[in-house]
C-alpha cells in the first residue's frame, strides 16, 4: 500500500510533464482522448513553444507530440476553469 504522502496526481504540473513526455506513457491516454488508435509516437516535447508566424504571439504548451503519421497532438493540462479557454485555443 502506498502511503498518503508519497501519492502524487497527474494533475501535479511536474508529474504531468515528466510522466507524459514517456511515450509509452503518452501513447495510451492521446489514444483514450482522441478516441482512435495510434501506432507509434515519434517525438515528444513538454514545455514546447510553437511560433505560427514572425508576426505573431507564439503559443506554449505542456505536451507536444508527433505520431508515425504525421499528426501533431497539443496537450494542456488545467487544474481549474479558465474563462475563455476554449475561445483561445486552436484546432
């Protein structure tokens, strides 16, 4: 049995970075998030800043991953609420 102070949640910023920059680890909760299969996970970046144009802001986020195919999966994790996330975000 694991004692109460040695627990830890992912909802912890430094155990959430350091668990889902594991591929092994990312892999199946992208694949329970995006609700498909996923082969392989080929790069993976936390704390990673994404620069669209010289002329815009540039965007950070938690996780950054590539799979085999090319697709790039942005992860955020947030603990509380925030007013107007969703109106921020990209997709």
């Amino acid at each position: 049995m694991i004692r109460e102070e040695y627990k830890v949640s992912l909802t912890n910023d430094y155990v959430f970075k350091h668990c889902m920059e594991e591929a092994e680890i990312l892999k199946p909760v992208l694949e329970k998030l995006w609700e498909k299969e996923i082969r392989e996970i080929v790069d993976v970046k936390k704390q990673y800043h994404i620069k669209l144009a010289k002329d815009h802001k540039s965007i950070s986020c938690d996780i950054y991953a590539r799979d085999d195919r090319g697709n790039i999966y942005i992860v955020e994790m947030q603990k509380n609420p925030h007013p107007g996330l969703l109106e921020r975000a990209e997709f």
